[in-house]
C-alpha cells in the first residue's frame, strides 16, 4: 500500500471517538501515543517546534508538531502503525524541531497549562480498544 493509500484509509477510519484516524496524526498525536503508552508500555517522545508563530503573534512560541512511541530497537510507532523517524521528519519538515521524552507526568502538566489539548470523555479508552482490535497493526 503506498503512503498515499495509507493516509487516505486513516483519513476515512472512524474510530469510538468524535475524531478519525488522521486526526491522530495531525492534531491530536500526543492521545494516540498516550493509548499506544498504556496498551503497549513503550516510551513516548514528542517532536517540538520552538520557533512557531502565530499569525497575529510577533514572539515565538514552543508547539508539539508530533508524538509517537520508541520501540527498543528503534522504530516508532504512531497511528499508522509503524514508521520512521526519517519519515516523521520529511512529514513535519521544521527547521526549529527537538526531540524530548516525556512521561505521563509531564503530559499532564502540559495539558493543564494548555500546551496540550484535553482528551474528551473516555477518548483513551476508546483509543486502547482500537489498539487491540488492531494489535497486528500496533506490535
């Protein structure tokens, strides 16, 4: 299946949430590597931009542009399943990205400051049971 097919099966994947698939590539990656976290145990890392502006904001300002799981043998895995790091990066090209580690703990402290979006109603859960449901996918 080529790269074009695979996005346009996620952007159709509707999944037990108000969200699709690619919206979990998109807009709300740091969920997807949170289920991916719980179900599977592996680290999640985020991909940061920290020269983003807005366009009414003259000062820069630091914004999660990815969020994936590291496997062991250093492959990663996002809501397509898995994918490369030199893919992540050609995806989301940014001349200001890092890359940074981070722990249930501090997700949560991002989200409560607003640098994160909030999860609705039993999102994760959801998301957990489309992880096994498709754990061929996923492990």
């Amino acid at each position: 299946m080529s790269h074009f097919e695979t996005t346009l099966q996620l952007k159709t994947t509707i999944l037990n949430t108000s969200f699709q698939l690619f919206d979990y590539i998109t807009t709300r990656p740091h969920l997807f590597a949170i289920a991916l976290h719980q179900e599977l145990g592996y680290p999640i890392e985020f991909m940061w931009n920290s020269d983003f502006k807005f366009k009414d904001e003259s000062a820069p300002r630091v914004v999660l542009i990815h969020a994936y799981c590291v496997l062991p043998n250093h492959q990663y895995l996002d809501a397509r399943g898995y994918v490369s790091h030199d893919l992540i990066a050609q995806e989301k090209p940014h001349q200001h990205a890092y890359y940074e580690r981070v722990s249930s703990k501090q997700i949560e402290e991002l989200t409560n400051l607003g640098r994160l979006c909030k999860e609705e109603l039993l999102e994760i859960d959801s998301l957990r049971d489309f992880i096994k449901e498709h754990v061929h996918v996923y492990s």
